[in-house]
DNA sequence: TTGTCGATTTTTTTCGAAAAACACAGCGGT
DNA sequence: ACCGCTGTGTTTTTCGAAAAAAATCGACAA
C-alpha cells in the first residue's frame, strides 16, 4: 500500500479511534477554551457540517458532555453549552479544594517511586513548556495537578477531580491569561507543591497545594468580577 | 377523537418524554437492581428487540449511563455493564461519608422553611411505604436522603452525591435484602437524623448521618464478604 | 498438539432520510 | 387591539439499512 494513499488529503493519522471520540473531543475543547460561548445552541445539522460526520456521533457527543456538566441537554429542544456564572466559579474552587486535598493526602501516602518519577517528568514537561502556547501549556498544567493525585486508589474521586478540573478551565480562558498571570510566581508556586511532594510531607504539600488554588482563585475572582457574565453568554 | 382511540392498545400515557430518556430510565434501574449483572454485555440489537426501539436512542442512553460510571465503553466493542468490587464498595462508603457530611452542613446552615417542609414529607413518605416494596422503597429512601442535602447551595456536590448514591444502591441489591436488615434499627436512625436535622443541630446530624452510613456499610460488608464477586458477574 | 491464516458471521458504528416536535408568522374572530 | 388558531418552515429525534470492525470457526502447516 503506498504512502500517498494511507497519508491522502491533509487526514495525518486520524480516525483510529470512533467518530464519537472525535466529536468529543473537539466540542470538548471549544467549550474549555470558550471557541464557543457559554448558552450557545449546539445543533446537530450545524455540527455535522462543521465536524463532517452523521448525527448519531454528534448526539453521542453531546450525550457525554451532558454528564460532563459541560452542555445542558433540553428535554426536546436539542442541547446548548453550559452557562457560567460567579456561583459556580466560587462552588469549584471550593470543591476542588476539599477534593483535591484528599486525593492528594491519599495519594502521597500510597506514593511510590513509580508515582514519584511520573511527578518530575510531568512538572518537567510543563515548565519547558512555553506560556505562551496556551493550550499545550494548559495540558501540561493539568497533566501536573493529576500526576499529583495519581497513586490515590480512589478512581471515582480521581474522575471527580478530573471533572471539576475542566469545569474550572472555563473560567481560566474566560478570565483571559494575557495580563499580570506572570506577576504572581506561579512558577514558584508549582515547584514548591513538588518538593513538598517528593518529600512526602503530606501536610505541607496540602497546605501549598491549597494556598495555589485560593491564590488563582483570587486573581481569577478579580479579573472576573468586572465581567458581566451575561455578556459572554450567547444567545 | 375517541378514547379507545387515543389510548390503544396498552399504551396508556407512556411516550411523554423521548425515547432516551426512557432507555436511560429503563437500563438504568435494571443495573441499580442487579437485573443486568455486572459485566453483561450490552449489545444493541438485543436492547433494540427488548426495548422496542431504534439503535440511537439506545446508544445516547448507553453513553449518558457512561458517565454515571454504571456502564463501561470499550472502544470498538461495544458496551458492558460497570463492574462491581470490594474495594470500590469501600471507596463508595468513604466518599459518601465526606461528600454528604459538606453537603449536610451546608444544607442545613441554609435551611428555610421550604426545605423542612420538604424533608419532613420525604421522611413521611418513607416510612409509609411497606419494605416489601422494595423498589418503590428505595425510591423513597433516595428521597429522603437527597432532601437532606437539598438546601445545599452546591449543585455540582449535590450531584456528586446522586452518582454516589445510585453507585451504592448497586451493593445494597447485591447484597440481597432478605434477612436481618430489620435487626438493626434502621428507622430509628433515620428518625433520629431527621430530628438533629429539623433542630438545625448541624454537628449531630453529621454524626448520626455517617454513623448509619458506617453502620449500613459494616452490614453490607459482612454480607458482602462471603460473597465472590467474580460470581455476581456475567462473562 | 499448537498456532496461524482466511473466510464467514456477528456486532458495532455510522449514515441519510423520514417522522415528530416545535417556533413563528399571518389570518380571522372577538 | 387582543387572543387564539392554522399553516409553513425549521429543528430535533428516531428509524432502517449500509459500512466498518471484530470475533468465530475451520483448515492447514509446523
């Protein structure tokens, strides 16, 4: 088989997995990143020509993010995405909090030496990593926080923190990254959770872990609150 | 338009909402009771004769109750019910007992009327119905321990602790309910959180709450123990 | 016996079109 | 002017069949 005809027009590698996976995916990111606005109309006809794909995929789709909290399903009025608000900013962080405190006491406790190199290639990657690459750095940013929590043996906690974890990115596009996120060294801030953890200090680690959170939080909060959350609404 | 008409054969008012709805409704609840085992293979032709249904609005419900975490999505091969262990029953116990004590105390520090109100009607309801019923029994067991929470101002938690209680219910079904569940007071105890909770005793209310969780779990533990799950699975 | 390859048969996944539900605008009656 | 009705166009939802993928079975060779 040659290669012109495995590699044909512009496809690289793709569909190796489902249709669904990839509509997935894709809406996934949209929203995450705000390509697509909080309360807009996802329909299908609109999708399947965006994503060039029938409408079971698509629906499937929307049927995972719905359970995702990241699209509202309208009992027959088809799906939109997810508003946003000042309330639910607040319940993540609070959430995430109380989550990820115990996932993370869990997790360096069952910690090994597995768990422990994993840790440093993550924060590694994510500190070569430029800013200014956005969404690669957000990857490797989430990739940190749950390489952190990882040898916790609680999946359906892990699954929640992963959740709550997307949940909160909205807010980070929306917030816009562009001004003053240096101003704070977040760099420090990461390094410090790290070593807290390499060292197996169950407490401090909790402690940094926390204070890093609030702290974005808070200059989130700001930057937030002159929004008006309804004018990034669509619709 | 006659009435014979309008209600033909056997089909009363059924068809209100969308067929999603009712395969994910339908499916669901065969999962919670054990009808379905765990680990059975979904297959859609087989859910599309026994349903009555086209093969989307089976694969939509199939992807919702994905992310319940009480059906399991292997890539190319279709679905299967979620898989049940020891070690996730216990994981199901510690997170029901962080997650509902936050969500308790906050529903009850933001209690008002309303949700008194509420809550001394979902107590009413449960004890009124018969523990012969089982399903029905369930339904309002479920009811009275969500309107506990129902003040909460955390609607994320909240469904937290929805998923958490249906994954629970799992256990309870597998179980078997026939012997001894009555040995242990289990009214009592309900009465007694119902009461902390209407003096808005926020402390005691916690206490009695986790205490009938542990108490619950120790019992299911014990019935569980002898048990092999490897048995309780098909395939 | 063990293992591999190929053809056939399920099973999963996807598509395209039909059916049902809904929104909206225009019409007529009060 | 207001309200409700009906017809039209749009959108959502569902169905049935085709395409893609995996599993099964058996023959053949090591």
């Amino acid at each position: 088989m040659s290669a012109s005809l495995q590699f044909s027009h512009a496809e690289a590698v793709p569909q190796s997995t489902s249709a669904t996976r990839r509509v997935y995916e894709n809406l996934r990111g949209k929203i995450l990143t705000g390509e697509v606005l909080p309360g807009a109309k996802l329909k299908v006809d609109t999708l399947k020509d965006m994503l060039d794909t029938g409408a079971s995929p698509i629906r499937e789709a929307l049927s995972l993010l719905t359970s995702d909290q990241l699209v509202e399903r309208l009992d027959q009025r088809g799906f939109r995405v997810a508003e946003v608000s000042a309330a639910q900013f607040r319940e993540i962080l609070k959430l995430r909090c109380a989550l990820e405190d115990m996932a993370l006491r869990e997790s360096v406790r069952a910690a090994g030496q597995e768990w422990e190199e994993a840790l440093v290639l993550a924060h590694h990657r994510m500190v070569r990593t430029p800013r200014v690459s956005v969404r690669e750095f957000e990857e490797q940013h989430k990739s940190f926080h749950m390489a952190l929590l990882a040898a916790c043996e609680s999946p359906i906690l892990l699954k929640f923190c992963d959740r709550l974890y997307d949940l909160n990115i909205r807010y980070r596009y929306l917030a816009g990254r562009s001004q003053g996120y240096e101003a704070r060294d977040v760099s420090k801030e990461h390094a410090d959770i790290l070593a807290a953890a390499l060292d197996r200090d169950v407490e401090l680690a909790s402690v940094c872990l926390i204070q890093h959170y609030r702290r974005t939080g808070q200059f989130l909060a700001e930057r937030l609150e002159g929004l008006d959350f309804s004018k990034v609404t669509a619709r």
